[in-house]
C-alpha cells in the first residue's frame, strides 16, 4: 500500500488548481448557514428548550458537500499508480547448426581426459555454446538457433527456436547413420537446407507472433555453423553452389574440420568398416565454401579446441541486447469519484430526512 501511494501521480495535474475554489465554496456556505437565524419576540422564552441534535449537526451537510467537491476534484486530476517495467529486446544471431553424423563421426576423439566419439563431442559442446558453461562460453540465450544433420541425405533436426529446451533434447538424440541407405556425406544438401530455413526466418518469426513483427527480437545477422569429418561423394547440391546461394542471401558459414589423421574402424549394419588414416574431410573445399560466405574455417581435433573455436565464433557473432524502461499506468480516479458521489448522496438525503431545513 505504502509502495503504491510513493507510485501515485496524476494525468492531469493542473486540474488540482480548483481545489482552493473548492475549499473557499464549503467555508463559505458554513459561514452562510451559521448566519441563518429566526426572528422571535423575547429569546428567554425559547433557551430552556436547549440544543437538539439537528442543531449540534447543522455543520455536517456543508462540510458534506466540501469533502465530495475535493474528491471529485481530485478524481478530475485522473490519479494513477505507475508501475515501471524493463523490458529486454535483442538484436541477435539467426544460426543453423549443420553437423555431419556419417559413419566416420563414431571415430574417437578426446574430450575432458575421455574417449568418446566425435558426433559425442560435437553434441556436448554444441549444449555448451547453446546454454554456456564455465570455461569461456557464455550461452545463446538470445538468438535463433536450429538444427539440421546430414549423412547421404539431410534433414532438419529443429527449425530456429529462442527456446532452447527442445532444441538441446533434439541435439542429445541424434544418432550415426549406421544404415547402408543413409551411407555417404551430403554436404552441400546441409547447407543448402540451412540456408532456406535462414533465408525464411524473418517471415517464421512474424508468422509466430501472429503477423507482428517481434518486438523483442530483430535478426542483426545470420549464420551456418558447419560440422564434418567427412569429405563431400554424396547429395543434389554441391557444397559450392549451396555456398554461393548463402553468398546471395548474406548468410555467412562458419566450417569446422571435425578430427585428426589417425584411421580406425567403424561399426556398420554391414559389420566393421575401416576408415584410413587421412580418409577425412576435404580441407580446401571447407575453407573455399567459408571464404566464399565471408566466413571463416578452423580444425578442431579435440573437445577442448572445439570449444575455442565457438568462443571465436562467439567473438565474430555477438548479440545487442537493450534494456528499454517504460512505465505502464493503472488508473485509480474510480475510488475518488466513488466517494465524492456517495458524499454528495448522503448530503442530499439527510437534507431530505433528519437535516432538512425549514423554508
């Protein structure tokens, strides 16, 4: 309550100006009824009948009428509780991850002092450039980020969300591509599916908001974050026409070269597949599809390296975030006008009933 009353202030304050008038008209129609008097012949006949409740109340009706008249006045003023807000908008990063689960992504790769498999550690370290962690990266919590994966075709995981809750539950469950029919890297079919889910994420986000604008969220750039360990033999589009159509759609990508020169062997529905040392991406063709975007190309050969290179790409992609203060109104004049009229009412039926005065 007290907290509402340091809040209180008026839409019109200059109607406040009445309230010395309105004072000056109830004093002067209490003076104007004390004034009131009945001429009789010899007063001592009428002082032993003494003073009776109407008389000891006569001052209640004016004094009545001055307190309505400064309610209403008040009322008039249009007084209102403030209520201020801060409201957070962003301008951020539309960014379509594109991570290769071809069977070469089973290879291990170290990540903390452990073994696991690259597409395991390509998944850890996404959730970590997603939600941040304490070792350098601090969270998307602002931007639109989805998924796609690709193996001998590409699909979309999840289109670009803001919450990310459902995104890192999707990113958990990707699995290998361990079927003969999913065999091969389709690179380009990756990229070029991003960039089409990029090229419609302003109609997307409007379309969500029910045909308005987000007011809370503009896109200030967009970007493809690619993963592969694998050299492109598969797909409908090559990874430089997807490349150039991004180019055209200002959509930069960012590749990464997942793994080392070491060879191993893999599990497949056909058994144990061997992978030669040095059988792994096409490194000139990942560099040649950033350059063309204006992006950039890194190699990561371990979790830890990965990791550096999203803080790079946390560095050339940052998020504006604005703190907007405005202040909403809740209008609070109906309690005033309440009372001044139930004042007003009560003037009026006790100089009908118990106060009238005699003509």
């Amino acid at each position: 309550m007290i907290e509402s009353l340091r809040n209180l202030e008026f839409a019109s304050p200059y109607v406040l100006a009445i309230l010395p008038l309105a004072l000056a008209l109830g004093w002067w129609g209490a003076r104007a009824r004390r004034r009131s008097v009945i001429r009789y012949s010899w007063v001592p006949l009428v002082e032993p009948a003494g003073r009776t409740w109407r008389t000891r109340l006569a001052w209640l009706p004016p004094a009545l009428r001055t307190a309505a008249m400064v309610l209403l006045v008040v009322a008039a003023a249009r007084p209102r509780i403030g209520q201020g807000e801060v409201r957070t908008t962003a301008q951020g990063v539309a960014i379509m991850m594109v991570v290769d689960r071809s069977l070469s992504m089973e290879l291990p790769m170290n990540y903390d002092r452990e073994q696991l498999e690259r597409l395991e550690v390509v998944k850890r370290v996404f959730q970590e450039f997603v939600e941040g962690n304490d070792a350098g990266l601090e969270g998307r919590p602002e931007d639109l980020i989805g998924l796609v994966t690709f193996a001998g075709f590409a699909e979309t995981i999840c289109p670009l969300v803001r919450v990310h809750t459902t995104l890192i539950d999707l990113v958990r469950g990707v699995d290998l591509a361990r079927d003969r029919v999913e065999g091969g890297t389709a690179i380009g079919d990756g990229l070029a599916l991003a960039a089409a889910r990029l090229q419609q994420a302003e109609k997307e986000l409007i379309a969500r908001n029910e045909g308005e604008i987000d007011p809370e969220f503009t896109i200030k750039s967009k970007a493809i974050v690619l993963l592969t360990d694998g050299d492109e033999n598969q797909g409908q589009i090559s990874s430089l026409q997807a490349a150039r159509l991004c180019q055209e759609w200002g959509i930069k990508i960012y590749a990464i070269g997942i793994g080392d020169e070491r060879g191993g062997r893999v599990r497949a529905s056909r058994g144990l597949v061997p992978i030669r040392p040095g059988q792994g991406f096409n490194e000139s063709l990942l560099k040649r599809v950033a350059e063309l975007t204006g992006g950039n190309y890194w190699r990561a050969r371990s979790g830890e390296s990965l990791r550096e290179i999203y803080e790079r790409i946390d560095e050339l992609e940052t998020t504006e975030i604005t703190s907007v203060e405005f202040t909403s109104y809740n209008e609070a004049f109906a309690p005033w006008a309440m009372a001044g009229l139930v004042l007003l009412g009560l003037d009026a039926l006790l100089g009908l009933t118990f106060l009238r005065r005699a003509s």
